[in-house]
C-alpha cells in the first residue's frame, strides 16, 4: 500500500503528537535547565556485548540480490562470529521492507519472502538478540523532502554517488549525482515510519531498534518547516542570515522537532519492552543542527556511533557516553566506497578493540556490509570478526562493575555546543585539542557534562578541571568552579569561557572573570604572536582582549600594518601589546590559568610542536604530581580504572600505533619496548600484576614501579591488596 496524506490515517499514525505539533503551531522550545544521566530498563546493556551490525545493502535493481538467500546458512555464519547481538535489515535506506509490510514496498527479488523475519526468529532461536535497522531517509515522496536553504536537494546533501532513489518506480539504480532523500523531520514520513515500528515490534518482537540517520542535516523551508521559521525570524524572507539572527531560538526549535519524534519512536518501543538505539556518530563533532542533544537522553537506551576507524574519535565518544550515562556502542566502519572493509587487517580491529577496552567501552563491533549478492559475507570478514569479538571479550573480567578513576576532568557542555557562535564548531576543536595534548601525555581523564555540575563537590575528586572554549554556561555551574578552585582545586580555561549563559544569552563580562582574574575589553580575530621560552611564536584565532588581574605569563604580539610578503605571506608579528595571552591567579588555596584565545583549537588544526609545548607547560604549572608518571611513546594510552568488588586498580594500556590515523592500513603493529609506570599505590599492601605482556614491578615506601618488557597490542596493570577482604 502507498502511502499518502489522505490514507495516513488508516495506518493510525496520525495519533502521534509529532506532526500534529510543529506543522505551523509550533513554538520556539525552551532548552532544558539540566541533562542528567537517564537509567534505562534494559541494564544488561551495561555488560560487555559483542554486536554485529550485519549492514544488507542490496541494491533494489541487482538482479542477484536475494538470488542465494539461505537464512539457516546466515543464521549459522552470525553465530560463529561469537557476536552476542544482531543488526538485521528491516528495511533499507530507501525504505525499502525486506519483510511483507502493508506500509513500506518490499524488495522486488525477495518474491514475498520474510527475510527479516526468516533472519531474525533463527538469531533468537540460538541465543542471540536482534536489533531490527530501519532508516529515516526517504524516496518515493517528493512532497516530503526536505526544501534545503538556499539548495536542492540534490545539490545541498548528496551523500551517494551511486543511488537515485527518486526514480518513479523506487528502483534504485547506479547513476553518477544522485543522492539520499532527507525527508523532513516535521512532515507526514515521522507518523509513517512510527506506524512501520509498530508494526515490525507487533510482527516480530525484535530485542531493539536501531535507528540510522534519524535527523535533518540543515535548514528546511519546506511547508512544514516554513511557518514556524517566518514566526522565528519575523519575515517571509528566510535566509542564513536570518536564521543566524535568530541563532538561539531557531535551534531550540529545531531541538524540540528532533527530539519529539525520537520520543514518538522510543513510547512505542518502551510499551513492548523494545530498546532504543540510535547512530548518532559522534556528537562532538557534529553540528547542533542535526539535532542531537540532551533532549534525546530519556529516549535512547544505547548511544550508537559509527567511529571509522578513528581512534580518536572513538576514544573521545567513550568518554562522552559515560559522561551522558548510556552505555557505550562502537561501530568500527569502514569509509572506504569500495568495500575495502571485507578485507581490513585483523591488526586493525585488534587495535580498535584495545582501545576499547581501555576506556570501557559496553558493546563493540563490526559495521560491515553483507556485500555478496546472497546477503552473506566474505569468509575472510567472519573470520576477522570473530577473532576480533574473542580479543574484545578477553579480560572482560575488569570491565564488569569498574568505574574510572581519573583525577582530569575536560568539561563538555550541552548549551555550548548548541548556541556557540551559530553553530561554528571552534568549542569542539578546542575541545579536541586538549584532549588530544592529554592523551599524548598519558594522563588520564573524563569528560564531565557541564550541565549535570550542581555543586563544588561534583568536581572534587579531580586534581584539575579543564574548560575548553566553554562559552554558555549556567550561573550554578560557574559557582561550582568557582568553590571548587578556592576550596584547593586547579582550573584551565580558555577563550570564550562563560561569556553566555545556558539560554544561549550572551554575557557583558566573564562569569568566572574574578576567578580567573580578568575582565573581557573586546576581541579580534587573526593571525599573531606570543611569548616563547626562546623566541616570538605564531598563533591565530579569535582573540579575548583583557584586562588581568592575576599574572601575564605569555603576552600578544601584533603586525606592524607594511604589508603582505609574496603577496600571501602576512608579516610576522613583532611588535609588543599589552594585551596578556595566558594569565594565572591563586584563589584562595587553588590556581587558575586563563588563555586568551583558542590555543586547543590551534593545536589540534595545525598540529604544530610550540602550540602543544604551550599547553604542557599551563597543565604541568597547575598539575605537576601527576597520577601517573608514564614513561612510553606518545602513541601509547593510558587509562586508569577501579573496582569494588574484586578491590582493585587497573591501568589499562593501549597502543594506538602510530599508524592508526589510517586504521585500515594497519597490518601489523610496532610493538612498544621498555615502558615505565610509576604512581602511588592506591593500598597499603599492593600486589601488582600485570596480563597480557610481561613486566617487571616493585612496590617500595608507598610507591609503584612497574616495567612492561614489550607491548603489541594491549596490557593490563592490575594492583590489588595483598589480602583481599
């Protein structure tokens, strides 16, 4: 059956509030006081799981997809893989069914058969749990595409080369410039891919949804969108101007569309006992505009991102689903058009998989095409797979019930990356830069979620608190530092770090000025140049001119105006300012250090050796005994966790080979020779052990030595008690 305006209502859909709400009544939505973590129902999500993310693209025109099909067979293959948990296709990215629905049109070479259900009954049959794939993105209704600003859809959001799902009879076919269809997150499609849901949970009974792509990736005028967006920017005349304008109540509008049709989808999950889990990727990363945010938290049981074989991308999301309380899903996907993932090194999992297994990390697994014509995999792929499953579930032991123990804290806050500077995504590169300076240094740290800070005592068991570019922040969270820091604690700040309030409303002054001992006088942006130990060193960025109060440590120089040199090259900065870079002030029994501009940014851009040095040096003023002294090639990461029952401390160590900016290319790693860890024991009486690589350990006044002869891939220091009990 097709699906129209006028036949909506006999699929029951119409009873949702979604569409309903924000066709042209709805309001700029106020954004939340605070995000706190949200438990959810299905807690064995919060143990070690193994998923397969079986990804079944079959082209609707491949005259032999399906052709093979044997569901015993995939059944069989999906086990061997060890994996725990399945994604099975319910229907395709063109909203294509692979099971007989009355909604959505079915592949044309299954012939009326039930893939999905044929799949999915025999996973469970044998143990394992299945997720059913549905995806937001649309191809047989023009009228629901999202109307992109100032584009086509074709022109703004291509994302295939290879697909053109427009085509009048739904046939998807390889031809050069077409794209995915958005629909709108505001049109009729969200009361019919509600209705879908319903029917594959009363159909089924699968475990979870995953849902894939589930937002709008930038401004719609369509018909459903247009009213509201007049009302915001008070004209007919909606232009990127106008939406920047209106920043702040564009995006809490935008906010309040995409969370309540996750809130539609997740109620009719809830009532059948169904999770909810949805690829958001990584949100640091991604623009506000896609809708993201604290919002979805009560409605997600998993936090789904896809980390292509970033490492640091996934490191970072880790962390972040901690932060947020939802347990941590990793997909490791290959980005490559060609499928090359079927063949990526083993090496390359492995190393993916220890640094999961360092940060904690509740659920991993491949994201891999079903790429044969017959919906099975290449046997080199299951083979991969299941090797690296076993890897990740080794030690799985000092995963269960340990909870980190980092002393740094680098704050990511949700009003921040809503309001910031109308979208530009400066907070999250800051953000990324101190991270990644971290990372390199071996010391162990956690995001903390600005938002979820009520009071001093919520920061009091890390040594240091970092707040990159944080610029909208409550009046509670900047009380909260403030105690924290004169109570003895340590503070890094830098750029526009409270210059707005969590409304997204824009600060005279710092909040936290008198903290960190200045006073904003204006800014600019560009090129210019600060103190070195040795010499005058670059910088650029939006630069916070200030008065100080507390110590200049570095001091800005300027250009003098003579001119570009070749015609590109700007003239470097040697004339001296007043305008302080990096200031430093005691507050009461703590310290804080304030940088004037971006220098996160500027790092994790440039990459460049005087920038990391800086940071370094404003970390190592305010935190100089370490947790944990590491002596190791920067490549190596370093986490520290506990657990109650066993008592115990775990350092967990990962080598990020320095290949593995280019994960797929990984076929064997460089090992890591003679690494050195030292820290204080966490027990009177410690016994030190060490799996997975051989060491050498000495426990003397209170004080842990440990020597790792050589490490390939992953190793774990365990100190315990001498005596348990």
């Amino acid at each position: 059956m097709s699906i129209t305006r006028r036949n909506l209502l006999r699929i029951g859909a119409l009873g949702t509030m979604g569409f309903a709400m924000n066709r042209a009544q709805a309001q700029p939505a106020k954004p939340a006081e605070t995000a706190s973590p949200v438990a959810s129902p299905h807690g064995w999500l919060n143990q070690r799981q193994r998923i397969y993310w079986y990804d079944q693209y079959a082209l609707n025109d491949q005259e032999t997809a399906f052709s093979k099909y044997d569901p015993d067979r995939i059944a069989s293959e999906l086990k061997a893989t060890g994996a725990d948990i399945v994604a099975v296709y319910a229907a395709n990215q063109f909203s294509v069914a692979y099971y007989p629905s009355t909604i959505w049109p079915m592949h044309p070479n299954l012939k009326g058969r039930d893939y999905f259900g044929e799949v999915s009954s025999r996973l469970q049959r044998q143990g394992q749990k299945v997720i059913a794939y549905i995806n937001w993105l649309e191809s047989r209704h023009p009228e629901w595409y999202m109307a992109p600003l100032g584009g086509t859809p074709d022109s703004e959001f291509p994302l295939a080369s290879w697909a053109q799902p427009d085509n009048p009879d739904w046939r998807v076919q390889r031809v050069p410039g077409g794209s995915w269809r958005y629909a709108c997150i505001n049109s009729p499609r969200r009361a019919q891919v509600v209705a879908v849901a319903r029917e594959i949970i009363e159909q089924y009974h699968p475990d979870g949804f995953h849902l894939d792509m589930f937002f709008n990736p930038g401004v719609c005028v369509c018909e459903y969108c247009r009213p509201t967006l007049e009302k915001i920017c008070g004209t007919t005349e909606i232009t990127q101007a106008a939406i920047n304008a209106h920043w702040r109540e564009f995006i809490d509008w935008r906010s309040e569309c995409s969370s309540s049709l996750i809130a539609e989808l997740s109620a009719v999950m809830r009532e059948h006992g169904v999770f909810t889990a949805h690829n958001g990727q990584n949100p640091l990363w991604l623009s506000p505009i896609y809708g993201f945010d604290e919002n979805w938290l009560p409605h997600l049981d998993l936090y789904v991102s896809e980390i292509f074989f970033d490492l640091h991308a996934s490191d970072l999301t880790m962390r972040w689903h901690r932060a947020i309380g939802k347990p941590s899903c990793e997909l490791l996907t290959s980005s490559s058009p060609d499928h090359a993932h079927l063949s990526v090194p083993f090496t390359a999992w492995q190393v993916s998989a220890a640094s999961a297994k360092a940060n904690g990390c509740n659920v991993l697994g491949p994201c891999c095409v079903g790429a044969y014509p017959d919906t099975t995999s290449s046997k080199r792929l299951l083979d991969t797979v299941r090797k690296g499953l076993a890897f990740f579930m080794e030690d799985a032991d000092l995963h269960e019930n340990a909870s980190p123990a980092a002393k740094v804290a680098l704050v990511f806050s949700w009003a921040t990356r809503k309001y910031f500077r109308e979208g530009r995504m400066d907070w999250s590169q800051e953000l990324d830069g101190w991270s990644r300076v971290l990372l390199e240094e071996h010391i162990p740290f956690e995001i903390v979620v600005a938002e979820q800070v009520a009071s001093a005592a919520d920061l009091g068991r890390y040594d240091l608190v970092v707040l990159p570019n944080l610029a909208f922040t409550s009046d509670a969270f900047c009380a909260a530092v403030d105690a924290y820091t004169r109570a003895g604690g340590r503070v890094l700040a830098s750029g526009e770090v409270s210059l707005g309030n969590q409304q997204g409303l824009s600060r005279e002054d710092f909040a936290l000025g008198r903290l960190l001992g200045i006073a904003r006088k204006g800014s600019v942006e560009g090129p210019f140049a600060m103190d070195g130990p040795e010499e005058l060193e670059p910088a650029h960025g939006v630069f916070q001119q200030i008065a100080a109060a507390g110590e200049t440590l570095v001091r800005r120089y300027d250009t003098d105006p003579a001119g570009s040199v070749a015609g590109y090259v700007d003239p470097f900065p040697t004339t001296p300012t007043n305008w302080p870079v990096v200031v430093t002030q005691r507050a009461d029994a703590g310290q804080a250090i304030y940088v004037a501009f971006g220098l996160g940014r500027y790092y994790a851009m440039r990459h460049l050796t005087h920038a990391r040095d800086l940071m370094v040096r404003c970390i190592d003023r305010l935190l100089p005994a370490r947790q944990i002294r590491v002596r190791a090639p920067r490549h190596l990461e370093v986490t520290v966790w506990q657990q109650e029952s066993p008592k115990r401390t775990i350092i967990h160590l990962a080598n990020r080979t320095p290949l593995a900016h280019d994960m797929p290319r990984i076929h064997e790693v460089a090992p890591v020779n003679d690494i050195v860890l030292e820290f204080d024991s966490p027990y009177a009486s410690a016994k030190v052990t060490c799996r997975q690589a051989e060491a050498d350990t000495t426990v003397a006044n209170g004080r842990v030595s440990v020597r790792v002869h050589k490490l390939h891939v992953y190793a774990a220091v365990v100190v315990e008690p001498a005596t348990q009990g």
